[in-house]
C-alpha cells in the first residue's frame, strides 16, 4: 500500500499541514509516500479561449520545477501521471494500491468535483484546510454565516481576535517513494519546455528572472526581502501605484501557488512590526489578506451561485431572471487593448504582455468591461483566469461579481470613471505612454 500526496494548488514543503499529516500516516502505517501533481486537462471556456494561457503555463512550470527539485532534496520525488487531470491520478492510485489520497481542501466548485470524481472511483481522500489566513476554527461564526458584508466580517473577526495558526517548519525528512515507480516526474513537454513568454521590460512583476520566479525558495527569499526593508510602512499610501515592483507586495503568484502559505506572511508581518513598528501600512496588508480570506468564504458558502450571470442577486435586481446581455465585439476589443479609451487599452495590453496588472488597473478595466462595454461580467473573470499568473479563483469570481453587483457588496456594483481615474492615478500619463501601441 501507498499513500498519495497530491499538490493542488500549495506548491511547499514547509507550513503544508496536508503533507505534514500524510508524512505522519505514512510513518505510522510504514508505507512509503508518493508525492504527485497533475497535469492540467485543456480546457476552453465558453468565450472560446483556454482556461489557461501561457504566462500561467509558465509560471505554474516554474512552480512545479522549484517544487520537484525540493522533494528531490529530501530523497523524495514529484511524479506527474501521462494522463490529464484525475484521470490520472484514479490510475496512480490502482497502479500502486493507494491506501489514501491526502491534499489541500478548496472550497471551489470544480475543486470540490475533483473530490467527488475520485471517491466516486472508491478511492479514499483526506482533505485538510489550510490555504487561509484564518482557520475556520479561530472565527467567530460557522462558515455557513460568514457576514456576506465585508466590513461586517472584518469587525468580528477583529473582535474576536481571531488569529491566523503558527506555521509549520520545513520538514527534515520525507517518507521513502514506493519501489517500482522508476523515472519519477515524467515531465512532460509541457512543463519542462523552455520559459515563454519572454520578459517584457516593463513588467510589474518580472516573473521570467530572478528573484521574482515561482517556487517555495523565491517566494520564501521574496517574503523575508520585503519585510526587510521599509516598503511595509508605506503600502497603505504606495498600493494604488501602477508602475514597478515596489508599489505593492507582489505576494499574489506565490500565495497563488502556495509557494508562500498566508500564514508565514502573517507571520513575517509580525516580526516586521515587532522590529520597526506598526502602522496603517503594515495593518493594510493585513486587511487586504481579509479579503482574500472573505472571498474564500463567500465562495465556500455560495458556491456554484457566484459563477451564474445574476450571482447572488435576489429579485428585483435587474439581472436576475433576464438573459445574460454581452457585446462579443466590444469583449473583443477589450481583451485586445483596442477599446479605444488610452488607460484602460494600457492595463489590457500590460495584462497580455506580463500576466500581471495592479489592483487599481483591474478595477478599472473590469468595470470598464461591465459598465461601458455592456459585457458579460464573467467573460472578463475568464479572460483573467486565462492570463493571471496569480490567478485564483475565489478572488478571481469574487472581485468580479463584486464590480457587477452580483457579488456581496451592499452599493450594489462599483463603476469606476475611467476619465477620473486616469486623472487621479495617471495624472502624467507615465502609465499611458508606457503601455501605448506605439
Ligand atoms: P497587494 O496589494 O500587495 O495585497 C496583498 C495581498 O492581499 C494580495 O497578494 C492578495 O492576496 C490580497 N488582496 C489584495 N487585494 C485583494 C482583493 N481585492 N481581493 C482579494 N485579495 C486581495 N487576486 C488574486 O490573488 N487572484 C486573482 O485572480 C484576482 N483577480 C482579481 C480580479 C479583479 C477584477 C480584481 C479587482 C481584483 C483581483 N484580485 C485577485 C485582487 C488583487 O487585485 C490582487 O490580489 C493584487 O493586485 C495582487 O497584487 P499584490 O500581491 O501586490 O497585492
């Protein structure tokens, strides 16, 4: 008998309850451990583009690389079945008699069909929470009554103290691969083919070179650099920045791919504050990881709701019972940075070109998409997930619906002035000019 480990979306080795618990069943029963990750199975959306587009393959390549080069530090290895998604993995598990199937649980409708496919094929699955900043255990509510507004969960959480847990260390060793799985991480063409797309020099986050490359080493290096400087202090005032590396924290592509868990970025956030202080800086990146922990919520409590065209919308919300309306040409020239307005055809073309845009720019361009275009919101929520190198899905759908007015915000939908805004945040046109066709 084996146990499975299998690598969703955490690509780490330390704080990885998950893999902690596995190592643990595995010693206890003296069976040998095979840590797996699968491959992606093509998908296209209903706008007629892949689930996932390059800059994502190639950051996700990175990841799993970075990820497999540690387990093999350890006398482990990252096997990848041949065949796509859990198709694969339902044939590992017979080819090496799983006793069981440990990973990360998400909370996410095609996460949680995943589960369901492999129980369903009688193979047994222990799933544990751990991609949060806030265990479910430390909130003050069920999940099922997460305050749907967001300021309402960030007051009782604030009062109740709740606390994000202690992170686990690295382990120092790893639970022996079972015999006769020779050749290990078969990577295929798809993951071990050279890094495209190339760098752009203007990138935000240049992810194509150190130190900005995925994996466990660099996102932990990238943690530890910037609570070692003074950025901290200043982002409250810097987040809206829309140039460089330094205008916010750039932990998105890593919490993505669970190189840098939310928990050891609290962590270092403390340590941050012990040494040189608090102030609205550092307590705004905490409350910013709110926010991610609230769309994870919402999602784990609506599910399947917040990917309809009318969301949570109840009547006698215009959107809800009317057929979804959509400008497929108007999507077009959106997605291509054709639209015509300069600031948002900027962020488009910085969203193709690195796989990256600022939280300012996203807010610009999804409401630009919904409010002007008279789009599909959830057209603009797959073009992100097909470009995104940080691209999750809970943040992804929730800020989204959030803009469309299907999602949990009491305003009922956010249309920024793309004018107003290019003045406010582009007052010199850098942004523009920098991004222009020409
Ligand atoms: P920082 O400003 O440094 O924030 C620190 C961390 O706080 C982020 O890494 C993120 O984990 C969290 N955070 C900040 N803002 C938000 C927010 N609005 N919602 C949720 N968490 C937040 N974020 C993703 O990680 N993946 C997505 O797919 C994604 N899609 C988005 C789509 C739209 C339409 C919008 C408006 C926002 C989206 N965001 C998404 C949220 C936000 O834009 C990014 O998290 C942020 O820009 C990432 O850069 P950073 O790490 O430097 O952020």
């Amino acid at each position: 008998m084996t146990i499975l480990y299998w690598f969703r979306q955490d690509h780490r080795l330390s704080d990885n309850p998950a893999l902690a618990q596995a190592c643990t069943m595995a010693e206890h029963r003296s069976e040998p451990l095979l840590p797996v990750t699968l491959l992606p199975t093509e998908q296209t959306t209903d706008w007629g583009f892949t689930r996932l587009g390059e800059h994502r393959k190639a950051y996700e390549a990175q990841s799993l690389i970075a990820l497999a080069g540690s387990l093999r530090s350890l006398g482990s290895d990252l096997h990848q079945p041949k065949t796509p998604g859990c198709e694969g993995l339902i044939e590992l598990a017979r080819q090496v008699n799983a006793s069981c199937i440990v990973c990360e649980s998400i909370h996410a409708p095609y996460e949680i069909d995943e589960i369901k496919t492999l129980t369903d094929a009688g193979i047994k699955v222990e799933t544990i929470e751990q991609s949060a900043l806030l265990p479910h255990d430390s909130l003050p509510f069920e999940t099922s009554k997460t305050p749907t507004v967001f300021s309402d969960f960030r007051r009782q959480v604030e009062k109740a103290k709740s606390l994000p847990r202690t992170p686990l260390a690295r382990p120092a060793t790893l639970p022996p691969l079972p015999d006769g799985i020779t050749g290990a991480v078969p990577y295929t063409a798809e993951i071990a083919r050279p890094i495209r797309p190339t760098l752009d020099a203007r990138s935000a986050l240049p992810y194509q070179q150190e130190p900005w490359q995925g994996g466990e080493a660099s996102g932990q290096a990238h943690l530890a650099r910037y609570f070692a400087s003074t950025l901290p202090g200043q982002y409250k005032a810097s987040r809206n920045g829309l140039i460089g590396t330094d205008y916010s924290t750039k932990f998105s592509p890593w919490l993505a791919t669970g190189a840098v868990s939310a928990a050891q970025i609290w962590q270092a956030l403390q340590n941050h504050e012990a040494t040189y202080g608090g102030n609205d800086g550092t307590y705004w990146i905490w409350f910013e990881l709110l926010w991610r922990d609230h769309f994870r919520l919402m999602m784990q409590r609506f599910g399947r709701r917040l990917f309809r065209y009318a969301g949570l919308a109840k009547p006698p919300h215009q959107m809800v019972n009317t057929p979804p309306k959509h400008n497929q040409q108007g999507f077009d020239r959106w997605r291509h940075g054709l639209t015509g307005h300069a600031f948002i055809d900027a962020g488009m073309r910085e969203l193709a070109a690195t796989g990256y845009l600022s939280n300012r720019m996203r807010q610009n361009v999804a409401s630009y998409l919904i409010h002007d275009l008279g789009c599909d919101w959830r057209a603009g929520a797959a073009w992100f997930e097909h470009c995104l190198v940080d691209f999750d899905v809970h943040s992804n759908q929730g800020n989204w619906a959030y803009i469309a007015g299907v999602g949990t915000d009491p305003r009922g939908g956010r249309r920024f002035n793309p004018d107003k805004q290019a003045h406010d945040y582009d007052r010199d046109a850098s942004y523009r000019n920098l991004w222009s066709a020409d």
